[in-house]
C-alpha cells in the first residue's frame, strides 16, 4: 500500500512553530530540480526572483516578469507532492497598486497552481497584501534587506544596523502578522533583532542572514549547492561544490568526445 504524503501547509508551518520544529526552506526554478527538493523532505519551495539572477543571469531581480514567475511556479509545482510551494511577486507587480497587486497574485495561483505568493515591505504594502488577503490567497511577508528595492538602499549591507530602522522592522512585522500573513522572511539583519521579532510574534519567521533565533531558514539553492564562486556572504554555507564539479564532468566529456572514447561499443546499438 503507498504511503500516503503529508502535504506541508500554511497551519502545518504553525503548528511547527508551536511545537519549536525548525522550517527549511530553499529556492526552486524548475521540475527537475524541485523534485528532488521535495523528495528530499524540504518544508517549502521558494519560487524566488532570484531567478532573475540565477537562471536569467541579470544583475538584480528587477527585470523579472510576471509571466516569467508564474513560467518557473508551473514548473515547480508539477514536480512536487509535499512541500508548500511560495511564488515572489516580482518588482512592479504590486507596489503602489493594490487592485494591480490582487490581480498579479490570482495569475500566479490560477495559472501555476502555486499556494502562496511573498511580497516586499511593511506598511507601505498593507493595501496591497490586504486586498490579497481578502481573496483568501495565502501571503507571506519580507523584511529588512528587500532585493527589489535594492536601487533605494543603494547597497546589499546588512539592514537595520540603526535604532529606527529596526524598531520600522519590529512594527511592520507585527503589522504584517495582525492583517493575516501566515509567515514572514527576515533577510540580512542582526540576529538578535531576528529573534526579538521570532519570539514578538506568532506566525513563523524565516530567516536569511538573521542568525539562528528564527523558525526556520531559507537558502537560494544556487548558493548552497556551489553552483557560483562569486557569492560569498557570510551567512552562506556550501554543502556542496558544483562548480567544480560540473566543469570536472564537462572536460572529462569533451575529452572522451575528442580521443573517441565516447561512446564505446557498450554504449552504440
């Protein structure tokens, strides 16, 4: 008899929360890839913007479409069974334009099947996840270094460093909790505002390069695998090294290729 799969959801993901059970969470892009994710056990797949830099090769996440997103969450979730599949809206899909926001994220869950959307910002968005809310589309939250504002910090330095700034993070996540998010991503703050936030609030809270006092952790998977050598922040850690890897397999090809060791008369019909 098959085993039947538990499917991550939004109340699991609190009920984890409750229970002090850490989150993982990591990037995903396409069916290949999220498959194995998934089978792996992973909590939640990101279908992130990131994309914009990983798969497309651009310098910020900025350019990235709506239709480019909803193309990389249909890819995803045809491969998964478990995981709770999250969709970024991508820049200029919501900000200023909460009917322009509702309609972007009713695409993204009618045309990939995906579970959720996130958004960037606090009170400045609050029309906009509202209006998404209401359409009981689940919602998650960003704080605190939001790539898609990357051209008004004018940096990728850790945020909330000053008083001010992080007493807007620590009020926009009780906002952001109040009007119905079920979660929300911390990225590239101190860690022990982090964990002031964690424990101020009741939803979950993940974290990127916001230290360990958080609910869970999200990774782009690019990183993580090894897949670049010029990324290299502290929160960062390699499990694996596909550069190398993967250059080392190619070369080998080519060589077979070239000496005529490939295919050999095992591998011809």
């Amino acid at each position: 008899m098959k085993k039947e799969i538990k499917k991550v959801t939004t109340n699991v993901l609190l009920k984890m929360k409750q229970k002090g059970e850490k989150i993982s969470m990591l990037t995903a892009y396409d069916y290949t890839t999220a498959k194995i994710l998934d089978h792996a056990g992973i909590d939640v797949l990101l279908v992130g913007d990131s994309a914009s830099n990983v798969m497309a090769g651009h310098e910020t996440t900025l350019p990235i479409t709506l239709d480019q997103m909803i193309y990389h969450a249909s890819s995803v979730v045809r491969a998964v069974n478990r995981a709770l599949i999250v969709v970024d809206l991508p820049f200029g899909s919501y900000q200023g334009n909460s009917k322009e926001a509702l309609n972007s994220a009713i695409r993204i869950m009618k045309e990939s099947g995906a579970h959720a959307v996130k958004l960037e910002g606090g009170k400045e968005i609050k029309e906009s996840v509202e209006r998404i809310l209401s359409a009981g589309i689940p919602v998650m939250g960003h704080l605190g270094l939001t790539p898609q504002s990357i051209y008004k910090f004018g940096t990728y330095e850790v945020r909330a460093r000053e008083k001010a700034e992080a007493e807007r993070i620590l009020s926009d996540s009780e906002l952001l909790e109040k009007i119905g998010c079920f979660a929300i991503v911390l990225e590239k703050i101190p860690a022990k505002l982090a964990t002031q936030v964690a424990k101020n609030i009741s939803i979950p809270v993940i974290g990127i390069g916001a230290g360990s006092g958080v609910d869970g952790q999200v990774l782009v998977l690019h990183d993580m695998l090894g897949f670049n050598h010029e990324f290299n922040p502290r929160f960062l850690r390699r499990y694996l090294n596909l550069y190398d890897d993967i250059k080392g397999a190619v070369q080998k090809y080519i060589k077979d290729v070239k000496s005529q060791d490939f295919p050999n008369a095992k591998e011809q019909y």
